[in-house]
C-alpha cells in the first residue's frame, strides 16, 4: 500500500464514523443500552448488532470507492501518532498527575473532616465513593441530563425560585447521550458527568499545549498545562461543572481562529454559547483577533502567529467575512438558548431573571469593594479569613485574574486579556465574590503567561504551592462545605 496516498476528506469522515459506532456498539454490548420516552417519542437501543452492522456498511462502502489505505492502515497509524505525539503526552501526563489525587483527597475529607453542616443534603447512594460526584450544581445538571425530567419551570415559583433553566445545556445534553450509552440508570448520569468532564478537560489540555507554542517552547507549554491543573480552583474540572466544556470550546475556538479554519472555530463557538451564560462574551475577543491586522503591533502581543495572520485576513475579504461569521457563532448559542427558553418560559429572558435566586443581582465593582474593605477594617484580617473564609479564597482567585490581565495583554495579545476581562469583571459586578474562584479557573492566558515569566529554579514550588491549595480546596467541597 502507498503510504503517501492522500485520502479524500469524506474517506477520512467514514473511517472515524465507522470507528464511533464501533465503539458504540461495544459500549451497548456492556451496559445493555437504553429505552426512553421523551413526550409522545420512544426512543430505544437495546442491541449492538445495528450499531455494528452501520458501521460495516460504512467501511464496505468506503472501500468499494476509495481501496487506497484500508481503515485498519489509516486509523492504526494516526491513532499511534496522535499517542506518541508531545501535546497528547503532556496533556496524559498532567491529568493523571492531578485528577486522581483530587478525587482521593476529596474521599478522604469525608471520613476525616465529615460534613459541612450534618449530613449531605441529597445523595443517591449508600456508598461514598459512587456518591462522591454528586455535589452542589450536579444535581442540577443531572436533572436536566435526565430525559425523564429535563428542564422544568414553575411560572409560579417568583423570583425567589431556584428554576433550573439558569444552567446552559450544550454540557447536560453531552451527559445524556453518554448517559443513555452506559445504560440509562441513575448510576450512568453519575457516571457520564464525570466521564464528560474529565475527557473534556483532557482535550482541552491538547489545545492548550497547541496554542501555547505560539509564544513559549515545548518544556513551557507543559509547565502551563501543570499551572492550569494544579491551581487551586481546577477542581473543578473533574466535577460535574461546565469548566472542563466551556475551557474546551473556548481554547478550541482561539486555536482554530489564529489558525485561520473557521468552519472549526465556529463550532467550538456555538458550544461555548450553548455551555454558559457568559458564552456569548466570546465573540469579542475572537473579533478583536479578526481585525488584529489593523492593530497596533503593541495590541498584539509578541505572539509567533502574527506573521501569518494578517497578510491573510487583511487581503482576503472572503477570509475575514468567515472570521466575522465564527466570531459570531457564541452569540447564535445565546440566541438558540433564548428562543428554547422562550417556548418553555413564555420569556425569552427568564433564564436571565433566574439568576437573582442564587444570589446574582448586578451591584458594580464598587459596591464589592466598599463591602470587603468594610469586613477586613471591622473584622480585621484574621476575622475576615476566619468568618469563615470562603470569600478569602475565592478574593484569591478573582486577585489572581485580575492581576494578570496586564502582562497577559503585554506578552499574548489583547484579544486573550479582554477574554480574561469579561469573564472575571460581570461575575464580580452581579455576585461579588460568588464562585469568583470557580470562574478564573479557565482564564488559561494567565498559566500561558505565568508559565513564561517563573523562573526554572521556581517552577517546582509554584505547582506543589497550587496544588496544595487546591487539595484544600476539594477537602472543603466534597464535605459539602460553600467553597463558592
């Protein structure tokens, strides 16, 4: 067989579409597929032999028309090189480093620490360990993951009603469907969270390897990828949130627009405005990167991209009207959503209005700060710490964003500090301090930059320091106690 023969991009398509549902079918095999009803529809997929027969027409078919590099050549060999390859490697490396000892310690604070204030609030389990995933937010999420349930909304509730259409559904609807695979128990929702979560987090870490070796060297970009999963608030990414999802679309999105493939950049836009409420923020930094040829060579960063940016995009009007069109794909997600919440509300902006049940009303920067300041001149820095702390830690976090914005601007690009910027400044306007932790989390300009500014000799103590706080941090969310 001639290794050099370039395949047709549909014969590529039809590999990796035989491939899933060969894998699809094996996971039906184990876990006895699923039977569901969602209104007057029944739904069922109870037998792999479909799902494998689907997938050997496709590979025939494939190979009736184009017999150059059988499947078995051309996914074996990719497949092996995407394994060897340094980004998959360093992205393994930090995720079995890190997510693993978090799920231990957040196991052991249980029987050492107990819980936060008596006994858990809901659990589904007797087990600790299978209910170990099943904290805060999850519920939620795995309501709405739950096709028997969904998203439901009582008009009648007022505006001190928890309602669950304030959560976005691009990350429920991934849990579903894996969900329904595993088998479409009430361990399998469990289950697909966290198995959504953490491939999500996994590729994420693929891209931002990719991306950052546009300012920094192979040993640099690895070092991002250990701040960005020992920080203290990456717990998250192996909880049933949407950090992983919403860092997944959003480096997907970044990566794929610098590269100039906007078809890509465009669908990881749409996940990111389907995957939270801030999604839609997205399209200005993307449009920012969109007009970067006209910018002031200060504005840009000292990004390696930039060469092959704008002679592109400032000469080809068909280039930028497809950057403008992916640029606009987060606002299509909060669109989409809206008209969802429309049918099911009678308003499109109730999902909008709901946030004021969790505390989220917009009070501005200064209304925060007066506060805070009041706490530590009447309480004093050890009683502000100390009652009991929670706002302390998640201060950190919003500190850490903000403080980096300027040298992420001065070394990456405006574009990625205006991301930093409408990702940290509304959270903290419209909730204060409320899981201001949680969201610099996926502010990942700043582990890029910090990864080029730690000295070598440092490098050790900044991912030991992280990831001690971070451990903290999981002790005091799986014993259930308001981290955020």
């Amino acid at each position: 067989m001639n290794r050099g023969v370039t395949l047709p991009r549909w014969a590529r398509a039809a590999d990796y579409v035989s491939l899933i549902f060969v894998l699809i079918g094996l996971t039906i095999a184990a876990s006895g597929g699923f039977r569901v009803r969602v209104g007057d529809w029944r739904f069922a997929l109870t037998s792999p032999y479909r799902v494998l027969a689907w997938a050997i027409a496709i590979a025939v078919l494939r190979h009736a028309l184009v017999r150059e590099r059988p499947v078995y050549q051309h996914l074996g060999s990719q497949i092996r090189a995407w394994a060897v390859a340094t980004p998959f490697r360093a992205a393994a490396a930090t995720f079995v480093g890190t997510r693993p000892a978090i799920f231990f310690v957040g196991y052991l604070a249980i029987f050492l620490l107990g819980w936060g204030a008596g006994a858990p609030p809901y659990r589904d389990f007797d087990n600790e360990l299978l209910n170990l995933p099943l904290r805060w937010d999850a519920g939620w999420y795995l309501q709405i993951a739950n096709p028997s349930t969904g998203y439901v909304y009582d008009d009648k509730g007022g505006a001190e009603a928890q309602q669950n259409i304030v959560f976005w559904p691009a990350y429920p609807l991934a849990v579903r469907i894996v969900a329904l695979l595993l088998g479409n128990s009430k361990g399998s929702f469990l289950l697909a969270g966290t198995v959504v979560s953490l491939a999500a987090f996994v590729c994420a870490l693929i891209y931002v390897f990719l991306l950052a070796r546009d300012w920094l060297n192979d040993e640099q970009a690895s070092l991002a990828l250990w701040l960005l999963a020992a920080y203290p608030f990456a717990l998250f990414f192996g909880a049933i949130y949407t950090e992983s999802l919403f860092l997944l679309g959003v480096i997907g999105a970044f990566y794929h627009f610098t590269k100039q493939q906007f078809g890509r950049a465009a669908f990881w836009g749409l996940v990111v405005g389907l995957t939270r409420v801030n999604g839609a923020l997205l399209s200005i930094p993307l449009s920012i990167l969109a007009v970067s040829a006209w910018l002031p060579a200060v504005l840009i960063g000292s990004s390696g991209a930039r060469a092959e940016w704008n002679p592109r995009l400032s000469n080809d009007r068909r280039a930028l009207t497809r950057a403008f069109a992916a640029a606009a794909m987060p606002v299509v997600g909060l669109l989409i959503y809206g008209a969802a919440v429309w049918r099911i509300t009678g308003d499109p902006l109730a999902w909008a209005k709901g946030h004021a049940a969790w505390g989220r009303t917009y009070e501005g920067l200064t209304a925060l700060v007066m506060q805070q300041y009041a706490m530590v001149a009447g309480l004093g820095l050890s009683g502000y710490v100390g009652a009991p702390g929670y706002d302390a830690l998640n201060a950190v976090g919003a500190l850490f964003a903000i403080a980096t914005v300027w040298p992420v601007a001065r070394r990456i690009g405006l574009a990625y500090a205006v991301f930093m910027l409408i990702n940290i400044l509304p959270a903290l306007s419209s909730g204060g301090l409320l899981s201001a932790g949680r969201f610099s989390s996926v502010l990942f300009p700043a582990f890029v930059w910090l990864a080029d500014a730690i000295p070598p000799a440092q490098r050790a103590g900044w991912i030991a320091s992280f990831a001690v706080l971070q451990a903290f941090n999981a002790a005091l969310y799986y014993t259930w106690r308001p981290l955020f």
